[in-house]
C-alpha cells in the first residue's frame, strides 16, 4: 500500500504494507505461565544476591525494612495493574503499549524510553558484577573484568539469537540453580539467627534516630532504592506477550506467581543474612550471602562456597532476561517508528536480531568504560521508576476513559490498588535524587534526548498499523461512532 500521511495533534502516521510487517514478527506461542514466571524470577533474582544490602549503611535493619515493606506493597499493586493491562493489551511494547492507549503518542513513548532506559542498562551493570564475582573467586585466573563482560554479552546475547523458546528454557535453568542457592543459605542461616544482631548499628544524631532506625527518617528515604533491588524488572513480564500461548491468561498467572515468590525471598533474605552475621557485618559487602555464612560460622564453609558460585547463577540469570526485556522494547518501538525501523527486523528465527545486538554493544561500552555497577544500576532504577509513574497513571486513565474495554483479568480494589502504586512510585523517584544525583542527573539527559529525537523527527513518522497504533485507533475510531 502507497504511504499515507495522517495528521493529528502534530502527529504524522504512515501505513506501510504487509511486507514491513512480515519482517517483524516474533515467535508466537513460546511460552506458557510457567515460563513467565520464571522470567520473571529471572528479571530479579541477582537482586537477592547482592545490592539490598547498601540499604543497611543508608537506614540500618529497621529503615531498609520500612523501605522494603512499602516497595513491596507498591509493586505487589503495580503487578496487579499491569496483569490487567497485559491481559487486555497483549502486545510486545508492553508498558509503551498500555500508555499509548491511555495517553497517547507523546505518553507511550516517555513510558517506553523510560523502560528502555531501565533494561539497556541494568545488563551492564550486572556484567560489572560479574566481572566482579569471577576476580574474586579467581576463576580462570582472570583480573580485568572486559573478558568477562565480552563473553557475558557474546554468550547470552548469541542465545536469544538462536531462538525466544530455547533462551528462555536456558534462563529457567540457571535460575533454577539461584533459586536452589538461596534455599540453601536460608536452611544454612535459621540455626545461626539471632534478633539481637538486626539492630547492631549504633544509632547516629540524625533527626528520629533510634536503635531501630539509626539513620533517622531521611535514611528510611534512602533506603527505598534498595527496597527496590528486591522486586526490580518483575514488571518487564508483560513484554513477552506476543511470544505468550495464551496472552490473556497466562499473563497475569505468570506475573502474580512470579511476585508471590520474590516476595518470599526478600522476606527470608532480609532477616536471615543480616539476622545471622549483623547487619553491620554486611552492610558494606559486595558478597553479602556468603559473607553472612562467613561470619555467622566463624570461616569458609562448603555451604558459603556453594552459595558464592552460585550467586553467579543469580546475576547471570538476571543478566540474560533482562537482554530479552530490553530487545522487546525496543523491537515495538522502532516497528512503530518511534525510533529507526531498521531496529525491529526479525530474522529467521524470528527474533529482533538488531534489538538484541545494538544495546549489547552499547551495554559492553559502558561496562568496560564505566566499570561502576553502583551508578549503572542507579541510572536504570530511575528509568524504572519514571515508568512505574506512568504506566500506573495509564491503567487509572484507561479504568475511566474506557470502562466497557474488554478485560480478561481485573486488578483488585480497581484504581485505587494502582493509586496506591502510584503514590509509592511517585515517593521512590524522589528518593534516587538522595542515593545518587549524579545517576538521576544522567538519566534526564538521556530522557530529554529521546524526547527530543521524538518531538522533532520521529512524531511525524509513525506506523499507524503497528499493533500498539492499531489498537489505539480503533479506541479512537469507536468513541467517536458514541
């Protein structure tokens, strides 16, 4: 079909042919519930390993716990959210997707770079970690991290390539061995668990500072960013929607099991290690779970050495979903054109070659330059934060702008279970500018560019039969025929 301009609120939409799309198209019916949840899982489970612990230095045991309850209880609302949108809007823009809808072209793609953000980022962080982790256990007698970063990338960005199905069931493996690793450690811990050495910092002078929280209400503020660790990418699930069997039902199974178990394993995370060692012993530690072993059993132990290789488990888990979550995103943006089109073609194995390859280079650079997990990860926790904002103000708009819209699964409690996540959001994205203003600074200049490559080239070049466009336009199209 010949190109057809469609102007509307400054926006201009191209229809392309059958052709453009057929090159974009992802393996449909890959995965089940079962392999959702265990994406899930994955997005989030080096966050049990290691980075929950600085919360410690910044709030002591009873500020990180205050901060921990209240980012549970805002992703526990935020995934019910988005198990509704995901239900109801099954596309592979996921959070870009669900804000389009409600918020139109300029919202969708805030919403989508934000999440972007997040997970091109995230990965190399983890790699620093990795790089991290092999130096110390002294493995393959390495001491620069930029083999192990390269190998990271190549390996795990080499599997998606090969195909969704076969990436994902590797992923369920390696997480299977993390999950076995925290199991043990918490069988490991309950004997040595004493209350007594929760609350072993001493309080400081700061205002409200007490033995339970040291550092005062501003460390509680503080310590919200590494509440977060627990639960961080759970809500990059939705982005397998088009790969999903049956999107509408395995969606929110898949994201509300998945939530259920990492909140557990916070749970027995966060009072076990520190419960065991103190929370002095590991507030500071790289390592903090075999550290805790360490210290509680006075020395090395083949239950600490089992636990410090298999927490490599755990960041390579996280490592390779999250190269599945960031290729996804990208994939639906660029094929709606809100960023180059070249970035969304499919290969034969029908997975988003370019998607997958481009922000691996990006993430290998920033790795090997950078080499500071610390602000890498702080750059996509505000990324990540910024699209909780938005994409709970997203399900709030759709409940009232579109009330009689199909929708297989209901959040509980309706909007005012998504305010709540809101409100929380909201809170947690003021509180990255008192971790690090350096990491909050980087991401608005990132974010403020994209805005800018989408206000004055992208807008006007848009794919009006995008799946994410296309389901907005018929809204469009059957309000005004109210």
């Amino acid at each position: 079909m010949t190109q057809q301009q469609r102007k509307a609120s400054g926006v201009g939409y191209e229809r392309m042919s059958e052709d453009y799309l057929q090159k974009r198209q992802l393996k449909q019916g890959a995965a089940g519930w079962l392999l959702l949840a265990g994406l899930g899982v994955a997005y989030v489970i080096s966050g049990d390993f290691a980075g929950w612990n600085f919360g410690l230095e910044q709030g002591g045991w009873g500020g990180l716990l205050i901060a921990t309850v209240l980012m549970a209880i805002m992703y526990t609302c935020m995934v019910f959210g988005l198990a509704e949108l995901a239900s109801t809007l099954p596309v592979a823009g996921a959070g870009y997707g669900f804000a389009r809808r409600a918020l139109g072209p300029l919202g969708g793609f805030a919403t989508g770079t934000a999440i972007l953000i997040e997970y091109a980022i995230a990965p190399a962080a983890i790699a620093v970690f990795i790089g991290g982790y092999v130096e110390a256990l002294g493995l393959f007698g390495l001491t620069s991290g930029w083999p192990v970063f390269l190998a990271c990338y190549v390996i795990f960005v080499g599997i998606h390539l090969y195909g969704v199905g076969e990436a994902l069931r590797v992923m369920f493996v390696i997480t299977a061995i993390a999950v076995v690793a925290l199991l043990a450690f918490v069988i490991g811990m309950i004997p040595q668990f004493d209350p007594g050495n929760l609350l072993d910092i001493p309080a400081t002078d700061a205002a409200g500072a007490n033995s339970f929280i040291p550092f005062g209400y501003a460390g509680i503020l503080a310590a919200f960013v590494y509440g977060i660790w627990f639960f961080l990418a759970i809500e990059g699930v939705p982005l397998a929607a088009e790969e999903a069997r049956d999107p509408k039902r395995d969606m929110p199974r898949g994201i509300i099991v998945a939530m259920l178990v990492l909140l557990v394993f916070a749970a027995l995370m966060l009072v076990l290690a520190p419960g065991g060692s103190g929370s002095s012993a590991i507030q500071s530690s790289d390592n903090p779970l075999p550290e805790a072993l360490r210290v509680a059993s006075g020395g090395d132990s083949v239950l600490g050495d089992f636990v410090n290789y298999a927490g490599l488990a755990g960041l390579v888990a996280s490592f390779f979903s999250i190269i599945y979550a960031y290729s996804r995103q990208l994939f639906a943006l660029s094929r709606a054109g809100y960023l180059p089109r070249a970035l969304s073609v499919t290969g034969g194995r029908k997975t988003p070659y370019l998607a997958l390859i481009v922000p691996g280079l990006i993430g290998l650079l920033l790795a090997g330059i950078t080499k500071d997990g610390a602000l890498l990860i702080n750059i996509a926790v505000f990324g990540a934060t910024v699209s909780y904002v938005l994409m709970m103000v997203s399900h709030i708009v759709l409940r009232r702008k579109e009330p009689d819209l199909e929708r297989p699964y209901r959040t509980p409690g309706g909007t005012f279970t998504t305010g709540v996540a809101l409100v929380l959001a909201v809170c947690a994205v003021i509180a990255t500018f008192f971790v690090d203003v350096r990491a909050a600074g980087i991401t608005a200049a990132i974010f403020l560019a994209a805005l800018a490559y989408f206000w004055f080239y992208s807008r006007h070049h848009l794919v009006s039969n995008a799946p994410e466009e296309e389901f907005s336009a018929i809204s469009a199209a059957e309000r005004e025929l109210r």
